[in-house]
C-alpha cells in the first residue's frame, strides 16, 4: 500500500512511523511533512490546504490512500477534494469536520444525539456574554466559534478577562462565541474510529495542556501525555461509545454528512458523569504519540477501513499492556512567543537509549543541513515501558540527552498518575 500522509506536526510523525512499521505498507509520502517524517516517507513540497494540489499529489503517485493529520485541512475539504479523485482518504469530509470547525454546531448536534456536556449558550454579542456568564457563573468559559489553533478557549474566574476574550472573538468577521458551564474533573481523550457507519475506539490518554508544571501558566497545543490511565473507571470506553460516539455517528449520517475518520472525544470525568468538553475531528497532539506507541494492530489497514466503510470487518484491534509516555519539548518563549532557529542536538543519542524515540515537530534544516527549532513545540519524546513509571524514565531520559537552548518541558507528565494518584 502506498500512503500519502498530509501535516507538519508530531501527530503526523507518529502516523508515519507507525505506518513504517506496517509490512502491507510499501512506500510513504508525506505533504509536506518535516525533516523527522522526512527519513521515513518522501516529502513533496505541497501546501496542506490546498486540496486541489494534494488531490493532484496523490493522483501523480498512485496512493491507495491519503491520510489527513491536522484539522484546518479537513475543515478546508481537502478529503472532500481527495475522494472526489476516487482515492481512498482517512479523515472527514468539510462538513463532517465541522463537529470540529464550530463550537456552536457540535453543541447542536450534541444537542439532537443527547450526548452529554457542559450547558452553553451561542452569543454575537457582548451583552449576551455578559447575561450567559452571569446565568454560568465563574469559573467562566468562553470558546471562539471557530477554529483557533489552541488560543480559542480561555477558562477564568476573571469577568473581564471572560468579557475580553469573547470582545476579542466577536469583533472578527462573523464572530460568535459559545459561553458554557464550568466542567470540573479530570480529562481524558478518547479518539474513535469510525467510517459513517460502525465505531472502533482506541485506548485513552491524558493531554497535559498547560505549559508549566502543577498545570501552571497558559494553554498551549499540549505539552505531554500518557497512556493507559490507571485511574480511570473500568467501563469509561464502553459508557463513551454507546453515550458520546455511537449517538454522534448515527446524528452525523442522519443529517446527511457522514463523519469517516477519528473522532476525537474530549471528555471530563465530573462528580455528575462524564462530558464532552469538546469533538475534534482528527487525532489529538500529543495523545497520538503515545496511543500509536501502543497499538500492536498494523495501522494502514485500519486507517483503510475507515476510509473504505469496512470497519465493520476489520478485527478487534490489539494493544500492548505496557505504557507509552511523551513529553514535549518546546522552544524558548512558547507559548507566548516561540523563537526558531536554535540549534538542535542530542537527538541520535537520544533513540539510543532503550525504548525511547523522537518525533519531529516544529523542526527545519538550515542552509548548512542542520536541524533547527521552527515553532513553539520541536520535539515529541516517546518512552515505552512495563509500566507507566519505566516509561516516564526512558522519556525523560531521552529529553535529557538533548539539547536545544533556552527550551522548556514539563517534568511532571504522568507523575501523579504513576505515582498511582
Ligand atoms: P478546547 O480548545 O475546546 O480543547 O478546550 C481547551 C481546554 O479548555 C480543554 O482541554 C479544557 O481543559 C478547557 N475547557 C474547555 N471547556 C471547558 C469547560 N466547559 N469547563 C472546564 N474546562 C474547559
Ligand atoms: N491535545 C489536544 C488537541 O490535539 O487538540
């Protein structure tokens, strides 16, 4: 199978190299990928967006199948545009990834599959913030409409932090926000496969969204995460495909846009039940990192399953009982302000190390063919282990065999959870 995987990120290093690990897999390109993915899979120049160029990209290479890593893309119809060509894609149509590219249309159809969540309110105006706060109560949440790359959702107990964020939000062209209940509770990401008909979940993991230890300081995209979750209940996948993904499946088919793809259920664990905090319409950055790490089923054929409508017939996938953890490391001044162009070393040294590998992000080659910082988060480490303690030790010893100056990583990724807290 040849398979043509679109983005730039460690999610999409982690698909490639689980799809190198593939023997029904017989040639990997990426679009346009980054110098990591680049030693696995042939990196073609094409920009992620345009789905016109990646339909033409995978028509000239003959792909069975392309798969989409990120979600502006999918939002943007590039699997539409790909399917269109009569190629197999893994990912979402447009409109199907709109469970993604609108706050206000996933709590709709939530909503219509009485799935579980927070209560909310859809606003364009400022004074119906202020009344939807007020109904709330803090800790306030307010979420841009649309996509935001990480920066859409702000949580605080702040009013006019709350009233700023939703000012900022609006004031853009067809500017809505959605103000919702507070959600206490540990989170947990659970993604399911589905190809519009049956659903196949994958194991949980744990996202670790703030950039500085103790959940300190701002959100970023994700600075670590960690799989199995040894505290969560015992029935949590089984409650969230009948409750959350089977509802919402059937809701997206019943409407006439079929979601074929992974849906990303990002869910807290209240003292009331389990809620969606929110769909994405892709695999998470960084939980796929770790998921993939686990999983023993070949992916390609499964990732075809979905795009083909055959998941129904696909076997139970299989997973290794042991534990996969990942901390990320960022440049200096992410998330506020990332700094490219650091050198960055220590990398073969670090897959060196037993159970341990590195997984590129914001990375580019300089003039002179070194690797260099080129955004907020570089590096995804990977430690592998019997258990989550083995693997927290080979990730962070991977981490420390590193060096890219003035950045910065969590050291505490898995640590209560290890710590059996
Ligand atoms: P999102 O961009 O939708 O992934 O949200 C970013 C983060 O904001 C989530 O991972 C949560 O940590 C937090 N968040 C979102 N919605 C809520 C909510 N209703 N209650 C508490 N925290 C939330
Ligand atoms: N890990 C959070 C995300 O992928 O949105």
């Amino acid at each position: 199978m040849e398979i043509l995987v679109v983005g730039t990120g460690a999610r999409e290093h982690a698909i490639v190299r689980a799809l190198s690990l593939d023997p029904a897999v017989t040639a990997l390109h990426a679009a346009p990928g980054n110098p990591g993915i680049g030693a696995l899979a042939q990196l073609h120049p094409v920009d992620a967006l345009d789905g016109a160029a990646v339909a033409a990209l995978a028509t000239e290479l003959g792909a069975d199948l392309v798969v989409v890593g990120p979600e502006a893309p999918l939002v943007a119809g590039v699997a539409d545009a790909v399917r269109a060509a009569g190629i197999p894609v893994f990912g979402p149509s447009g409109a199907a990834a709109m469970l993604e590219g609108s706050k206000a249309f996933a709590k709709d159809v939530m909503a219509a599959a009485g799935v579980p969540t927070a209560a909310a309110r859809v606003a364009t105006t400022v004074d119906e913030v202020a009344a939807a706060l007020d109904e709330f109560g803090a800790p306030h949440v307010v979420k841009d409409d649309g996509l935001a790359a990480g920066k859409g959702v702000v949580v605080t107990s702040d009013r006019d932090a709350a009233l700023a964020h939703a000012a900022e939000c609006l004031a853009k062209p067809g500017g809505r926000v959605v103000v919702e209940e507070y959600l206490d509770g540990p989170e947990v990401s659970l993604f399911v496969l589905s190809d519009g008909v049956d659903v196949v979940p994958l194991v949980p993991a744990q996202d670790f969204k703030r950039v500085g230890d103790g959940d300190a300081g701002p959100n970023t995209g994700g600075m670590g995460a960690y799989s199995p979750l040894p505290w969560a209940p015992a029935g949590l996948v089984d409650e969230v495909v009948e409750t959350v993904a089977k509802p919402t499946i059937a809701e997206m088919t019943r409407r006439g846009t079929p979601f074929a793809g992974v849906l990303y259920c990002g869910l807290a664990l209240t003292s009331r039940g389990v809620r969606v905090v929110e769909f994405n319409a892709r695999f998470g950055d960084p939980e796929t990192q770790v998921v993939l790490a686990r999983l023993r089923t070949p992916l390609a054929g499964v990732l075809l399953a979905s795009a083909t409508g055959s998941l129904g017939e696909t076997e139970p996938l299989t997973w290794d009982d042991g534990a996969a953890v990942t901390v990320v490391v960022a440049s200096h001044g992410y998330p506020v302000q990332a700094r490219s162009g650091d050198p960055i070393t220590g990398i073969a040294d670090a897959e060196q190390l037993p159970h341990v590998h590195v997984l590129h992000a914001g990375t580019a080659l300089d003039a002179d063919g070194h690797l260099v910082s080129a955004g907020g988060r570089v590096l995804s480490v990977v430690g592998t282990g019997a258990t989550l303690t083995a693997a927290r030790e080979a990730a962070y010893a991977g981490v420390e065999a590193i060096d890219l100056p003035g950045s910065h990583h969590r050291s505490d990724i898995a640590l209560a959870a290890a710590q059996g807290a």
